[in-house]
C-alpha cells in the first residue's frame, strides 16, 4: 500500500569498506534523491583530492573522513519510492567506532548487512551481527556487494550466504533475504543487473518496499515512565511518554516502585486539556485525583498488569568502554527513565563480540567490545521487564564518570 | 523509540520525538535556554517548546542579535516575544559591534565567529546556562548530519567530532565535568520540508520575507547582506510546500557561509558555530 506519510528508517551495517556509503550513495542516484549542488560539491571535493567520483562523500562529510576514505560517525539521509518515504542511517564499519555504529543502529526498524564478496564475512560482520540481536532488529537484508569484482559468480554468493547464514541463526537473526549487488555499477540495486542471470530475486529497492511497519505493540497494560513534574498555575502535571497501553481519565494507576494507587483526573497536550485517551508514543501532561507524591524515574502502570519490580536482574551486556570493567564496581543504571546506583556482581560469561566464542567463565572483568551474560545489582528497585515482552523496560545503559560505558538488554525475569 | 502507533504519521512522531527531547533536557539541566534566530526552524521548535509546556516555556529564549538581521525578523521577534509571554534575552556583541566588524570587513568565518559564535560564549558565561536548545537539522547540511540529539561543547566551546559520546535508545549524554555545556537538538530527524508541513498544519506564525513578493523569496533568513533570494511566485504555505516539493536544490544554496570551502561549515561547528 502507498503511504506517503510513513516513513521506515534502516540503517546499513557491515566491516569497513564493504560499501556501505557506496550503497546509499547509489540508493540516492538511482531514486534522483541528491540535489545538484551537492553533486557539484562532491565532483569538486573528489577533484581536489585528485579521485574520481566518490558517491561516499554524500555521507562522509568530515574532512578527515573523506582525506582518509572513512566512515567516522553515523550520519542520515531520506529517499523516496513510489511506495514510502526511507531514511537510511549510515554506520561506521572500522572497529574504533562502534559506539557510532550503536548510535545509528538504535534508532533503526530495519537493517541491510553488507558484505564484500571478494572479502567475504569480516570481524566487523560478525560484531554488526551480533549487535542487530542485541538491538532487537528483526528486519534484516543480507547484501553481497562488490560482485564485479569476482566475475558475477554464483559460487561466491552461495559460499557467502551459506556461511552467514549458519552464523546469524546462532544469534536468532534470520534474514529475510540474501541479494547479490555491485553497488558502484547499480547492479540489482534498483535495477536488476544483466550480469547475474543465475539470481532472479529481489533488487534492494523491491525488497526495501517489501519490509513492514513496525508492528504495534502487542495488547499490553499501560506503561508510562515519569520524565518531569511540571508546576503551571494551579495544575501539577506529571509529564512522560506512553510506552505501552493507553491511559484515560477516571483510570486507576499504580506507580511504580511504591505501589501506590490513584485515579487519573487529566489527560493534556497543550490546548487539549480534555484528552479522553492517549497511546503509546504520545507525550502527555496527565493529573491526578489524589495529591500523590510521583517523581521523576516512577513508571505509572496498570494494576493487575503491572512490570515486575527487582533489584537483580541477569542481562546480556555489550562493554563500550576501553576501560575494562570491573565487577562490583559502582555504576549508574539507566532504564527508560529510572536511574539507580548499581553494579555488576556476576560476569557469567565473557564472549568476544565478533567470533562469539567463549572467552572466559566467571570472569572478573570486560574488555572493550567484549559482551557478557551478567547479573547486575541495583541500589533502588526497578521495575523491568525482558527485553522480547516490553522493550522500554527490558533496555539499558551503564553509565561511569557520566559517560555511558555499556548497552544491555534484560534477559530473564524470574519472579522470586 | 520502538513503539508507537501504528500509522501515526511522520509529523506526529517527528512532534512526539522533539517534545520527548525538550522535556528531558529539561529536567536533566533546569539551567536551559533555547536559541530563536526568528527563522523558520527555530520558531518551529518554539512552538514544539510551547507544546511541551503546555503554552508557557519555564526558561529563557535567547536571540543572537548580529544588528544585520532584517528588519522584518526584529518586528516579528518582539510582537511574538509579548504575545507568546516569553522571557526572552537579546544577546550582542557590543565590543566587537563597536569595534566595526561586519560582513564587509575581514572574512565570512571572522564576521560569524564574533557577532555570533563569541557572542554566545559571553551571554553563555553571563547567564551560566548549561544546555542551549537548538533548532538545526540533519538534512541541513553534511556536518550537521552527524550531529547528536545531545551534544556536549568542551570549556573551550569545541565540538569533539571525532569522539561523540554514543547515545543509545532514549539515553542522552549528561552532563560530565570538563564540558561547559550541551547542545540540545530536538529537530535533528526533520527535513526542511517536513517543517513547512508542520508550519501549515499548526498555522505557525512565520517571518514575511519566506513569502514571494515580486516574483522572489528566501528559502532560508539570516543577516541580510548574506542571504539571497530565489526566484520564486511561492506566496502562500500551500505554494511553497509545492515548491519545496518540486525544487531539486538544496536549501542553504543561498547562504555564502557553506561556498568559501566545502568544510567552513565544519570549521565553524567545531569552533561552537550553530
């Protein structure tokens, strides 16, 4: 169905120099998304640095990412077909930018993993793997570029999708499809390309318009996280987004992690001070009957369906930071908008993020880029839920010296 | 943010997205302060603040007054000032005014470095802001693109591009010790052409001079010896929306900052330009 309106954001993935700005660049030529003057611009940029054309520029921007041919940071652009608007967020694929990478990737419904078929499956192709299922991205488009380069062979594609293939299911990824492309000719990239006769599927673009809205989230209680409390005359709004369910007036809400109840007497947005509901992803004002005492970092809920509320929790953990990490030292624990001093009692197991080998059992500290099966403490009692059933409560990052050091997702509720 | 409405529609959550940003910043830092350069987008994130508030913004709006600026942006800047309730600051240079600097003096990047970019260092250090809102865009320009929703400035007022903090999920950076303050960018996602939309879909009171008269019109408002004109018969929100709809080129192609050298605009941010 066409719908202008709606847009899909995806974000494309893979090791260094796979293509992955060669890709978007021609995404934006072939769909006549670049403005000419910022053809010109990068004519005259690849000019000065003595190099033909460089579709990559449209995204490397920084100086030094073009001098030195690189992805630094992620970055966005749109495009349009017939069937919706996208925006693509770009991702570095060198190993010193990963943080950028995650930046980029969490903001994305879908993604395209590229892979160089002369090079096949890399370090980074395996780490980007690993972080779409940490992600929870569930759309995912393999890309064999590069196939002028190996004569449009059908045995180089096979031997590819056959070994990442086997390597994504370990990781519960299942791609939806494999599609060989030259990136830099625009071989099956919007066109289907003369020179693989053998494939006879999808080109990149058709099976961008074939992925799906996100779905909605499942029939759920409400969930609503409190950013603020805003004071404004007489009225004390509780301000925060709808991360699940609905809320009305006259609802009876549970607060979280005291347990209190109250009635909802308001719904506002501004000039709408009679709201008879709101949904999830909605930016509400909502007041209450009773004076009740709510601050920042509460989750409002419904009662009989509320999130569990603990202070240990196992988690899967993927470590940003080069300094290690050490167990039980002091963290800050971050969820929706719960906050919580916290630490790392148990590192379970310490894998390394590319192989996904195992590198250590009971382990008493993480490296960078290392992930882990962890048990973490919380000071304050929070409320979570696992990460497949509600994932505003379910993700969460670790702050050190105000910088975040680790992204997580909760693995398993046990209710004990 | 994962989950919403099915079908909600672009504008909705693009609105959703800088509401949800405007409110955390707020409540991480108090100390806030948003930039209105009177201009299409920062008057677009105003409105986005006075939704978020509920019609009244609890902290300051600044304005970083060049004295080259139209004077169709001072008449709009004070009848909205008074009728919005605002608490709004007017920031110059005075020494460097005094001291002659203008376009035609020195270089683009001298001129917007004191009357702008020094000039938001001393009413930064004067009104000890942490955080300052800012209306600018991904698809503004390729730096900006690379751009955070919360962006630290280190004591010196730089842009560390090469090492941005990461920013997962709704997590933002907050603030860390060595770093004067934060940029906050609530309208990093939308497009010059969903603004337009919005513009019309909220009837946002807007600058005259982004109507054609005369056959011509600015896509884009600054200081006036900059900025030029397009052709254009675009004279109503419906038109110009078209025209944007229409028109292949990008919309600072008017503006002389971004032609002395592909990376000015670079330069500029890394030195704490907006």
């Amino acid at each position: 169905m066409e719908n202008q309106n709606q847009d899909l954001k995806f974000v494309i993935v893979g090791h260094v120099d796979h293509g992955k700005s060669t890709l978007i660049g021609r995404l934006l030529y072939d769909t006549n998304s670049l403005p000419p003057d910022k053809m010109e611009e990068i004519k005259k940029t690849s000019e000065e640095l003595g190099r033909v054309v460089e579709f990559a520029f449209i995204m490397d921007n920084l100086q030094e990412e073009r001098e030195q041919g690189i992805t630094i940071d992620t970055a966005q652009t749109f495009f349009r077909t017939p069937k919706r608007q996208y925006v693509i967020i770009d991702a570095p694929g060198h190993v010193e930018f990963v943080k950028n990478m995650l930046t980029g990737a969490s903001l994305a419904e879908a993604a395209i993993l590229i892979v160089d078929a002369a090079e096949g499956v890399k370090e980074q192709t395996k780490r980007h793997s690993y972080l779409l299922s940490l992600l929870g991205i569930k759309q995912v488009i393999v890309v064999v570029n590069k196939m002028d380069l190996v004569d449009y062979k059908e045995e180089v594609f096979d031997k590819i999708k056959g070994e990442l293939t086997e390597f994504l299911a370990n990781l519960n990824v299942q791609p939806k499809l494999f599609i060989p492309i030259a990136a830099l000719k625009g071989d099956n990239v919007a066109k289907r390309s003369d020179n693989m006769k053998w494939y006879s599927g999808q080109t990149v673009l058709s099976a961008l318009d074939d992925l799906e809205d996100l779905e909605q989230a499942r029939d759920q209680g409400l969930i609503l996280p409190v950013q603020e409390i805003y004071k404004l005359e007489e009225k004390r709004y509780v301000l925060g987004r709808v991360e699940a369910g609905e809320i009305k007036p006259g609802q009876t809400i549970k607060v979280l992690p005291s347990g209190q109840t109250t009635v909802v007497k308001t719904v506002e947005k501004f000039q709408q001070e009679n709201l008879t509901q709101a949904q999830s992803g909605e930016n509400i004002g909502l007041t209450t009957v009773d004076p009740l005492f709510i601050e920042r970092g509460n989750v409002l809920c419904e009662n009989g369906k509320e999130p569990l509320v603990k202070t240990e929790f196992s988690a899967n953990l993927f470590w940003l930071s080069h300094e290690p990490l050490a167990k039980d030292e002091p963290l800050i624990v971050k969820i929706a908008t719960q906050e919580s001093i916290g630490e790392v009692i148990e590192i379970k197991k310490r894998f390394d993020s590319s192989t996904m080998e195992i590198l250590e059992q009971n382990a008493g500290k993480l490296q960078f880029l290392e992930a882990a099966e962890v048990t973490i403490k919380a000071k304050k009692p929070l409320a979570l839920a696992e990460f497949s059933e509600l994932a505003e409560l379910g993700k969460f990052v670790l702050i050190k010296n105000d910088n975040v050091v680790a992204g997580g997702i909760v693995a398993e509720l046990k209710n004990n | 943010m994962l989950l919403y409405i099915l079908g909600m529609d672009r504008l909705t959550k693009l609105e959703n997205e800088s509401i949800y940003i405007i409110r955390e910043a707020w409540s991480q830092f108090k100390k806030v302060a948003m930039l209105w350069s009177i201009g299409k987008d920062s008057t677009s994130l105003l409105w986005l603040c006075r939704k978020a508030f509920f019609g009244k913004i609890p902290f300051p709006v600044m304005h970083l007054d060049t004295t080259y600026k139209f004077p169709e942006i001072y008449e709009f800047r004070d009848k909205y000032a008074k009728e919005w309730g605002l608490n709004l600051i007017v920031a110059k240079n005075d020494e460097s005014i005094a001291a002659g600097m203008g376009p035609d003096k020195g270089t683009k990047l001298q001129c917007c470095n004191e009357l702008k970019t020094d000039n938001l260092k001393k009413a930064i250090a004067k009104h000890g802001f942490r955080a300052l809102y800012l209306a600018i865009r991904r698809d503004e320009h390729g730096i900006r693109a690379k751009e955070r929703f919360f962006s630290p400035r280190d004591d010196s007022f730089q842009w560390n591009y090469k090492d941005q903090p990461p920013e997962l999920w709704d997590q933002y950076k907050t603030k860390a010790k060595d770093e004067e303050h934060l940029r906050i960018h609530p309208m990093l996602s939308w497009r010059e052409i969903d603004i337009w939309e919005y513009i019309r879909r909220e009837n946002i009171p807007m600058v005259s001079l982004y109507f054609a008269k005369n056959g011509k019109r600015y896509r884009s408002i600054g200081c006036a010896p900059c900025c030029n004109p397009i052709d254009s018969q675009a004279d109503t929100l419906d038109k110009i929306v078209e025209e944007l709809k229409a028109s292949p080129t990008s919309e600072r192609a008017g503006r002389a900052q971004d032609k002395e050298n592909a990376y000015t605009m670079q330069k500029l941010r890394s030195l704490g330009y907006m």
